[in-house]
C-alpha cells in the first residue's frame, strides 16, 4: 500500500519495525516502547522540522532537491 499511496497520491508512508516478532505479546509492548521511544519521538521531530523547510513546489513532478 506505501508504493501505490506514494505513487497516486503524493503521501508517504513508513513502516516501522521494532522486534522480529509480528505479533509480540501484549506484556512486551510497553518494554517495546521504553526501548524505542526517544528514537521514535526523535524521527518524529526530524520530519516535522524538515518538512517546515522544503520549498513548496509548483510542480510536483520535479523532486525538490533538483529545484
């Protein structure tokens, strides 16, 4: 579903995986989140601070890095 939201819609989705465990036990997830919550709220801050700062484009056909 990433590709084709990205390719038709212009949104960007991710995937984060923290365990390889699909499904992890409803005990662990609070473990799970200690573990990876400042890099979490971390990633999170970068996109919001980045995304205030990219040029907004006329035409989306052209990535922003080649304007």
């Amino acid at each position: 579903m990433q590709d084709y939201n990205y390719v038709n819609s212009n949104c960007f989705e991710i995937t984060l995986e923290l365990s390889c465990c699909k499904y992890p036990n409803v005990s662990k997830l609070k473990e799970e989140w200690d573990n990876n919550k400042e890099a979490l709220l971390t990633y999170m801050e970068m996109v919001f601070k980045t995304h205030l700062f990219l040029p907004h484009l006329e035409d989306f056909s052209i990535p922003f890095f080649l304007s």
